[in-house]
C-alpha cells in the first residue's frame, strides 16, 4: 500500500495538501507578476515616474520618520503621496498576502518535517516515507515548489519592485496586521544589495540560504541521495531507450537543480555524487526545464568559474566539452531531419488507418518519441547558438552550434502535433470500442472452428471430403477453448500466450493432407487465424498506452519559448493559411502545460483547483488568440488596398446611364482586383472557421468567437494608431511671450485644427466602409462591431485622460473598458507622441496628453478666454476682423469687426471624426475638469480668506446690511465711492485669484453646452423617435420625484421594473444625447464659504470698470484686446464671467446666489441716489456711468443663465431695464 492508497493515512494527508498549496501559491505568483502596476517598475530617474518621491524600497525602514515627514511637510508632496496609495494600496496588500504565503508554506513544510522526525506519524519515518512510490515524489516536490517560488520571484519580480510593494503594503497598514513583516521583508529583500554577491555567490543560494535550516538540509542530503539512482516518476515506458535517459528523467532534474542549492555542499565538493547526477540527468544538455516554461542554463549556474561550485563545474565541464556539443546540436539537426521525413510518411493521406495503428504502434510511438526528444533539445537550446564561452579552451575554432532553422522546428512541431492528434483519437476511439472488436473478433473465431467441425462430419451437401472425427473433434475442442477466453483476463500475457497457442495450432494442422490439398481450407483457416491475430492486437490496446503517448507529448517545457517562433508560425499561416487546421493539434498538445501545476491540487479535491485551472486555462487561450492575430492583421492589410480601389479607383454608378458608357463604368480590371482581394479576405478566414471547438483545460475555444475578437482587436489598433498619430495639434503657446497674437494666427490655427480633423475623418471613414464592405464574406456585423469598438476605445482614453483629475487613479486592470480578449493598446495611446509635421517650431509640445486631451486641449485654445470673445446670442466665440493698427493706418474709426473661429459647425466636424461618443468624451472630459477646478478654488478661497476673515465679517454683517440700504456710514455720492473704491482695494488680490478660476469654469461650461448643442442636434437628425422619448421620460420623472418629495408616504420613489433605480441610466442616455442642462449641473459638495459673495461684488465691480458692451456680440468686451497679449492682467470675457460666477454660486445654498444679487442692487441704488436719481426710469442722468450700465448687463445675463426672475424686490424693474445697454430680455 503506497502513501497515498490509504485514505485515512494522515502523513499522505497532510503532505499532499502541503504540495497543492505550493502548486497554487505559485499561480498567485505567476498572476501577479503579469500584473504589477507601472508605477512599481519604473526606475526612480525616469521621467514618467510620477510617484518617484514617495514609491519607496527598504531604505525606508531604516529612516521610517524621516520619509514621513518629508512627505507631510513638502508642498504637494502629501497628497500625491495619498493618492499613490488609494490607487495602489490594494495590490500592494495583495501582493504583500503572497509573500507571507509563501513564508507560511515554507514554515508548514519545516512543521512538517519535524513532526515526521519525532514521530508525530505513526509508523511513518523519513526513511520510509523515501522507500514509498508516493511518499518520495511528495516530500521532493514539497522542497521544490518552495524552491520554484523562489526562482520564479526573482525572475519575475525584481528586487526593487518586492521593496516597493512590500512597503506600500507596510505604509497603508497597521502594525498588527502584518503579523510576518520581518520575515516577508528578509524574504524579499533584492539579492543585488548583498555583499555576497561580490565574493562570486549566485543569487540562488542567497536566497535559499535565508531560511534553510540544519533539518531542511539533512533532509535534502537524503533526498538528492535518491533522486540521484531512481527513477520517482516511473517513466522508464515513455522514454525506454538508453540514448533518452534525460529526456525520461527531465522532471527529476529539475528536482535535483532546485533541491541542491538547500544543500550546497554537493555542488561545492562532493565530486563523486556530482558527477553520479551530471552523468545521469544533464549528459547531452546544458539548458533545463524548472517549471512552467522557466529555464536555466547550467553553463551560467554551475559552469560559472566565478561561483563557487568546483564538483559542479568539474562534473559538467567533464561531458560538455566543445566537442560534445558541437555533436549533439548535429544529432538533433539529423534527428529533426529524420523525424520530419518519417512523419510526412504517416501522415498521408489515407496511410494512417486503425489497422496501421494496430499493426504498428510500436513503430508510431517510436516515432513520437524521436520526434519530441529532437524537438525538446532544439527548443531548448536553440536559444542560444554559440557554444557557452566556459565550454571553449584555446585550441576551439568553431565557436557556432549547427542547429536546425526554426522553419524545420515549427513544422516539426506542427507535424508532430498532428500525428499525436490522429494517434489519440484513434486509440480513444478503439479503448471505448474494445469490447466490441474483441467480441467480433471471437464470435468469427468461434463460428468459423464450428464450420470446420461440421465440414469434416463428411454430411454438407457440397462437401467432397471424407469424414475424419478426429479433425471433427479437435475443430470443436478449439471452438471451445476459442470461447473460454475472457477480455478480462488477468493477464494480458495468458491470455496471448492461449491465443498463440491457438494460431500456432491452425498453422500445423495445415500440414495434414486433407487440408493441404485443399485451397479453400487454408484460406478459410488463414481468415481464421487473422482474427486470433486481430485478438491479441485489440488486447494490446490498453488506457497505459494512452498515458504513455501523454508522456511523451508534453510540451511544458516550451510554453515560455515558443512566443519567440511567433513569428515564423504567422509568416508560414500567411503563405498557406490552411495551416491553421494543424494549429488545433498543436494547441492541444500544449494544453499538457496543465498537467504539472494541477496534478497534486485535483488529488486532494482542494478548492484552488478552479482557480489554478482557469488561470493556466486563459493563459493558453491568450496564447492561442496571439498566434491567430495574424489572420486579422493580414486581414486590414487587404482593406486597406479595398478601400483604396473603393475610394479612389472606381467610379460611382449613376442610377441611370446611356448604354455606350457601359464599358467605361464597368472597370473591368479594377473589379476583378476588387474581388481577386476580396477572395483573399475569405481564404484568410475559412481556416479558422473551419476548425472545431476546443476545450484547452477549463476553456472551450471557439474559433469563429476567436476570428471575430481578433479582427476587433486589430480594428482597435488602427483605430487607435489613426488617433494617436494624427490628432497632434500646433499650440498657441509656441510663440514667444513678447509676440502679440494676432487675429490671422487664429485663423490659421482655426484652419489647422479644422484640417486635422477632416483628415482623421477621411481616415477613420475609410475604415468604417471597409468593415462594412467585407462583412458579409466573413460572416460578423461589421457596423456593430465598430460601433462596439470605437466607443470602448475613445471611453477607456476619456477614462485614462481623466486620471489627472482623480486621487484614485483607473488603472488598466481596474478599468471597465480594457479588456484581456480585445486589449486596448494603451502602449500605442500612452505612449510618446510621433513628430508633427505641420509643427515647424522647436518648442515642445504637451506629450502628457492622450489624443482625446490633445483634441480638447485645441478646442480650448481656440476658445480662450485670452484671446476670443465669446456671444451668446450666436453660441460662438469670435475674434477680432481688424485690429487698431489697421484701423489706424486706413483712418478708419467703424466699430470693430468679429469673425467667428468656433461655433456648432466646429463640433460637428469633430463629430465627424470622432463620432458621437467622442463629443461625448470631450464633455466628460470638462465636466471633471469643472469638478477639479472648483475644488480647487475652494480649498484655495478658505486659505486666501481665512487672513482677512474678520473684513469679511463686518462687511456682510455691518458695512452691507440691509442691502436694500446704502452702505453703512455712506451719507454721500463721493462716501459712497469712496467706501466702494476701498472695499475693491482691499479685496482686489482675492477677486483676481478667484476670477482666473471662475473664467476657467465658464469657458468650460460654454463648452459643454455647445457640445450639448451638437449632440441634441445628431440625436434629432439620428435617433428622433429616441430623442423624443428621451425627453418625454425625463419630464414624467421629474414629475413623479417632485411628487414624492411632496408626499413620500402616498407617492413612491419612481423605480423601474426590476425596482432599481433608473435615473442614472437616464442620465447616461440624456447626456449622450445632448438632452442634459449643463449650467443647472450641481459638481461638488461644499462646505459654507463666509464672504463669497462680498468677493465675487467686487469681482463684477473690477469688471464693470474695464469693459465694454458691443451690440453686434451682445456681450461685454475688454476692449484692449485688440491685441491678444497674455500680460499679468486678468483677461475679462463678459459672459463667460457670469457663466463661471453662476456655475460658483450653484455649488451652494441658494441663499448665496440672493445675497450676490442683492449686493448688485444696492451698488446699482446706491450709485443712482448719489446721483439724486429717484426711482423712476424717467428721471435717469441722460449719460449713465458705464459702471452702472456693466453692472444691469451682470444682473440682467445672470438671471437668463441661472433662469431666474429679475431681482425686483431688491431694484425696480424699470431702472433695470433704463439701465441696460441693449434691450432686456423681459
């Protein structure tokens, strides 16, 4: 009874459960490895590292106190510092949970071992538990999967990278969570920092050595002592030929390598077992197989004349000389060679038959294990074609391998896949119909000894032979024994022996005369003794042979070295692309990379099985999608030239035309190029279509699902090259400071801007028609899935490019859009902007920005507050046709001229280009840039208030109350002025600082309501029945929440059918369709800020003073701006003042909004009356002060945006109107 036959045996128990957590520990690993945010990778000195400053390593420990306060006292420091680890705090503890996994499983394994020494298990021994089948495979695996850890964390893991997560983790936790922090830390710590590493010490043993005890060595002194003379795995049947020992004991050598650096004395100076395992295991190979794909070349572990490994690098040096190598890289070139040859043999067509496998599966498995083990020794060494420099002495000339072209190893592999393949259906199919042939096979035996028994009786009608009862007898005793046999016998052996028995039995009586005379008779007895033959083929036939071709079909060992032959894979799929039906065979038989990692976790029916599984599973299937990317790729190369002939060769057919042009519009040669390209579409993409599905591991591949994400994903990354490359925009910001810009730079920079979004939509079109065009001859819906892709490319780069706002960054692996099927190729989006053309200045421009912050970043520059004009009544932004100088020169004195540089037309273009759901980025995009920037005003408004709070106080409490009132200790029109004039002295600095913000919101808002603008209109013209019934919802809902807050108790909460809430999926929908109110948005939560509304009085009463309303924008205008200078002096917009003061004020209790209103009234009151004005229009001075009329405009523009009546009950509505500079818009 083996360890683990017995079901109550607790020592089996309990180490089989300790190798499964191993086995699963490193998936964790592998998993995180592929995921570990770019932040900790990056190195301290690079630019992109953001996070540099506060992304610590180890060092931190040592001055924990002093980081911090750094950190809490450096300006801004402390909240990048926050956001670094909102962001990245959750992997850090993921992360860090591995590591102390790992600690755990390592400290389970010494437990366990000291338990198996003192006796804890009963009548269980370390001894013993070595001289069981079982118990030896165990308690090595136990000490080499701890070892894998930590070979696969250093390679996979740098040791800066372990630093930084570790402390993160440490940072964001407490103390008493991190129960094993000393012990993770020296887990983890980088071995490039050790003073070993000077002394020639690998980086392996300093690893090892951190936890390696005086019982884990004896322990593995006596299992190398094992391993180094048996065979643990039992594959003596895969593998029987002398000449493949190491291919057989492939899965113990990597055993062996990891177990003897916890025991380092072997590889030191133990020559004689070094030798023993170097003869035994690495004779022909100097490059193995860990574990996953993961190799290591001995020449640079062992050979290494540096490390201090003398029996290791005696034993080696000892069969891998020169010579040696150069003989085997020319065995495996012949070896390849022969394989291929002899497969091409059995695999064609028609050759390879059942009755072939039966007659010869000896010769089909040795044909299988040529084939592999040339395989697995060029894979594995063909990495490297020079001869290791430690392998070469003086008298070396030819320092060059001959190793077979990667051509000859991937069809190789190809072929062998395939037979393998056709071999494994084959036996499967005669396994499950095994008892049927064999019962076949016996019934004519049996059948047909009674047909002879009855023939020699002399009484058949036809017979002409005389009676013999003894050939009558001894017919009827084979008959008999022929039906004694059982197909469950219970050994093979006897039972053929019997059935020998009996063939050698019909070939004597052959020789009696009777029979020999007779021709019919020994036909009938040749057909007879064929299906005694056929019995004991049919025995043969057993589940080990399947298991044995399982054996010698693993592939694991190139899962990490076959990502190199991609190229060669997709330059042989583009040649002949029927080459993809073998492909499935090959996928199959890198499915064995499986088998490894959940062997042990499916014997103890642990719950990581699924886990395991779909990783490893997806991680095929990724592979599998990697390979067939070609057919998309080759695919949108095809039409690229479709759309070339589309677009520009042929010409559009009139719908009735004279039959003499027939032939000029028919184009005979350009449509037979059409479908010639066309049939090549369809070639590319029947191979895939005409494989079956799959199951690799828990996964099943279908590959017409396969063909369609591959041609999104190669969609997508047009799409996003088209973007990235052309959406590079000039910048106003290129001219120098002293340089005045003038209105024909805007012009110009209206045309590029306009220009680079008309080429992408030619570009981005072209695309469009030919996914539409090829759609039918590949079967999918070419319109939904660029619909589908567009919108999840341009969402996932508003999500990218809106991280800058947020303190929570979206990382790849947390977005909703980014997808591990059809990746969004953020290297492309992310990645350094390619030159401009069109860009002749040195300056640099902004590679900060994705192409959706590059397109609004324009749009915001050719609406400028600096340098544009904004009217309301046209929803445009203007600049000036003439400037003074001009006018000056032509002694002309008219009022200036406007001519527009933005409008609704502008949008639409940039819908043109970047479709619906990119205007609706762009408002998103803004919308997070109101959110950050009135933030930001606010923190910066209680800090900047916070000296003068108490000036504040007594003008909103004292000075300013009642505000139907004049000012406080204001008797007279020059008081009055005088006390107005001090007020904007004392407050002037403050209203500056708050003006620059509230511009920014209001050029922002105007923005995102002519974006509104132009997706209401789409919606209108695209989707009216959509539209409609947009607004109608919206309307009835709001009906229903005014109703429910009205009377909660007898009105509900409108919900939908599912009873959830659907106000935030309409809110989606009307803002996609332009339907939503941007000025009424509510952004943030405030807290209360104490003399806003005296600071925004005196914002308006420093622009009143500086402008000036035009009639034909309707708005107030800074009139100075005739030349666009970007000076130190606030550049004042009318309108996008009040949109910005409006949008301020609606973050807060409406009270503030009456309050500001009220201070405009009494300023207006209060002026008049020191003119000696009644409250009659009538009466008004017939020259009112242009700060008056500024300041009826500022009333009269903030009630139309906030839709608010007049403010009466502070100001008659008459002198408001008498005041206006235009007419009222009530």
């Amino acid at each position: 009874m083996t360890l683990l036959g017995e079901r109550e045996n607790l020592c089996g128990k309990s180490l089989l459960q300790l190798v499964s957590s191993g086995s699963a520990i490193i998936a964790e690993l592998l998993r995180i490895s592929s995921a570990v945010p770019r932040v900790f990778l990056y190195d301290v000195r690079n630019e992109k590292n953001m996070y540099a400053q506060v992304c610590f390593d180890f060092s931190y420990l040592k001055e924990a106190e002093e980081y911090e306060n750094r950190v809490n006292s450096t300006s801004g420091l402390l909240e990048l510092d926050t956001e670094f680890l909102e962001t990245n705090s959750e992997f850090a503890k993921r992360a860090y949970n591995l590591f102390e996994s790992m600690i755990k499983y390592w400290r389970d394994v010494d437990v366990f071992l000291e338990r198996l020494d003192k006796g804890y298990f009963i009548h269980h021994s370390i001894e013993n538990v070595l001289e069981d089948t079982d118990g030896k495979q165990l308690i090595s695996e136990a000490l080499y999967l701890y070892g894998v850890m930590l070979v696969l964390m250093e390679a996979k893991l740098p040791g800066i990278v372990r630093e930084r997560l570790v402390i993160a983790s440490y940072r964001t936790e407490s103390s008493s969570q991190l129960e094993y922090i000393d012990q993770v830390c020296k887990l983890v710590r980088r071995t490039e920092s050790s003073k070993k590493r000077e002394k020639g010490i690998a980086p392996l043993e300093i690893m090892f050595s951190r936890f390696c005890t005086e019982r884990i060595q004896i322990v593995a002194k006596s299992i190398l002592a094992r391993l180094s003379t048996d065979d643990i795995y039992l594959t003596n049947a895969a593998f029987p030929a002398p000449e493949m020992t190491t291919i057989r004991l492939a899965s113990q050598a990597a055993l062996i390598f990891i177990i003897l650096y916890l025991y380092p004395t072997t590889l030191k100076s133990e020559d004689a077992l070094m030798r023993q395992i170097i003869d035994r295991h690495f004779c022909d190979n100097w490059i193995i197989h860990i574990y996953m794909g993961h190799t290591v070349n001995l020449a640079q572990e062992w050979a290494d004349p540096h490390r201090p490994y003398r029996a290791a690098r005696l034993a080696i040096a000892n069969v891998l000389t020169p010579h040696q190598i150069q003989k085997h890289s020319e065995q495996n070139t012949t070896a390849i060679h022969q394989a291929i040859k002899q497969l091409d043999h059995f695999l064609t067509e028609g050759q390879l038959t059942e009755q072939l496998l039966l007659d010869h599966m000896r010769a089909l498995l040795d044909c299988c294990r040529h084939a592999n083990a040339a395989l697995r020794w060029r894979l594995l060494h063909g990495e490297q074609s020079d001869i290791p420099e430690f392998f070469l002495n003086k008298s070396t000339k030819n320092k060059q391998m001959h190793l077979a072209s990667g051509i000859d190893a991937i069809s190789l592999l190809l072929k062998t896949s395939q037979l393998e393949y056709k071999l494994k259906d084959m036996l499967q199919k005669l396994l499950d119909t095994k008892s049927e042939k064999w019962s076949f096979c016996k019934s004519q035996v049996i059948e047909r000894m009674h047909e002879l028994s009855d023939y020699f009786t002399g009484e058949k009608a036809l017979a002409r032979v005389r009676r013999d009862d003894n050939l009558m007898k001894w017919f009827t005793q084979l008959a008999n024994e022929t039906e004694s046999l059982s197909e469950n016998e219970g050994h093979a052996t006897v039972m053929g022996r019997k059935i020998h028995i009996l063939i050698d039995a019909l070939q004597e009586v052959e020789q009696f005369e009777q029979v020999d005379t007779n021709l019919q008779m020994k036909s009938f007895l040749a057909d007879t003794r064929e299906f005694l033959s056929q019995m004991v083929r049919i025995t043969n036939v057993q589940q080990s042979v399947m298991t044995i071709l399982e054996t010698i079909s693993d592939l694991s060992y190139a899962w990490a070295i076959l990502p190199n032959f991609l190229h060669l894979l997709h330059d042989r799929i583009r040649a002949e692309p029927a080459t993809t039906v073998l492909l499935r065979a090959t996928f199959l038989k890198l499915a064995s990379i499986l088998d490894l990692p959940l062997v042990r976790i499916s014997q103890c029916d642990s719950p990581d099985a699924v886990s395991v599984a779909e990783y490893y599973s997806s991680q095929l299937v990724l592979f599998v999608r990697k390979v067939l990317d070609v057919i998309p790729i080759s695919v949108f190369r095809v039409l690229e030239n479709i759309v070339e002939i589309q677009t520009h060769k042929l010409a559009q057919l009139p719908v009735k035309f004279e039959t003499i042009y027939l032939k000029q519009y028919a184009q005979l040669q350009e449509r037979y190029a059409l479908a010639k390209l066309t049939n090549q579409v369809s070639v590319f993409t029947e191979g895939v279509l005409a494989m079956e599905k799959t199951l690799l591991g828990v996964v099943r591949v279908e590959p017409r699902r396969i063909l369609h994400d591959g041609l999104r994903k190669e969609l997508l990354r047009q799409l996003a090259i088209a973007m990235h490359t052309t959406l590079i925009f000039p910048s106003l910001d290129e001219h120098d400071d002293s340089v005045c810009i003038e209105k024909k730079i805007l012009v110009q920079y209206q045309h590029r801007v306009l220009t680079i979004l008309d080429t992408l939509a030619a570009r981005v079109g072209g695309y469009r028609r030919s996914v539409e065009y090829v759609q039918d001859y590949i079967d999918m819906a070419g319109l939904k899935m660029w619909q589908e892709e567009t919108g999840r490319l341009i969402n996932y780069v508003v999500e990218q490019e809106a991280n800058k706002f947020l303190r929570r960054k979206i990382f790849d692996e947390h977005s909703s859009f980014q997808s591990a099927v059809i990746p969004i190729p953020s290297t492309i989006i992310l990645g350094p902007i390619p030159s401009n053309p069109n860009n002749k200045t040195k300056k640099k421009q902004n590679h900060n920005l994705t192409f959706m912050g590059r397109t609004l970043q324009a749009l915001s520059e050719l609406t400028s507050p600096q340098r544009t004009i904004y009217s309301p009544n046209d929803c445009a932004w203007f600049c000036y046709e003439l400037s003074t100088d001009d006018q000056k020169k032509k002694k002309q004195s008219p009022p200036p001229l406007f001519q527009k540089l933005c409008g609704l037309e502008t949008l639409i273009t940039v819908e043109r280009s970047l479709g619906v759901v990119g205007l609706a980025g762009l408002d998103r995009l803004l919308a997070f840039q109101i959110v950050h920037t009135l933030s930001a005003t606010c923190r910066e408004f209680k800090v900047q208030a916070k000296p003068i709070a108490a000036f504040l106080e007594h003008l909103q409490c004292q000075a300013l109350d009642p505000e139907w009132l004049p000012p406080a200790s204001s008797t007279s029109s020059s008081e009055t002025a005088k006390f107005y004039a001090a007020v904007t002295k004392k407050l002037e600095p403050l209203a500056h600082r708050l003006g620059s913000s509230l511009l920014a919101v209001g050029h922002a808002q105007l923005l995102r309501k002519s974006i509104t603008h132009a997706l209401c209109l789409r919606s209108r013209l695209d989707a009216s029945h959509l539209n409609s019934t947009l607004q109608a919802l919206d309307a009835s809902l709001l009906t229903d929440l005014m109703a429910h807050y009205q009377d909660p108790q007898h009105k509900p909460y409108p919900l939908d059918d599912d009873k959830k809430n659907i106000l935030p999926e309409l809110s989606k929908l009307l803002d996609a369709s332009g339907l939503s109110e941007p000025f009424q948005t509510i952004y943030i939560a405030t807290e209360p800020l104490s003399g806003l509304s005296v600071v925004l009085l005196v914002l308006f009463l420093l622009a009143a003073a500086k402008l000036d309303f035009t009639p034909s924008l309707a708005t107030l205008v800074m009139m100075n701006k005739n030349k666009y200078n970007r000076s130190k002096q606030l550049p004042l917009d009318g309108f996008v003042l009040v949109v910005g003061v409006h949008t301020m004020l609606k973050q807060f209790h409406p009270a503030y909004t009456r309050q500001l209103l009220a201070y405009l009234s009494q300023f207006i009151s209060s002026s008049l009356s020191g003119l000696g004005t009644v409250s009659s229009s009538k009466q008004l001075p017939t020259e009112i002060p242009r700060e008056l009329s500024n300041m009826a405009w500022f009333i009269d523009s903030f009630c139309r945006v906030a839709q608010l009546p007049p403010p009466t009950h502070f100001l008659p509505l008459d002198i408001l109107r008498a005041l206006l500079p235009s007419s009222p818009s009530y």
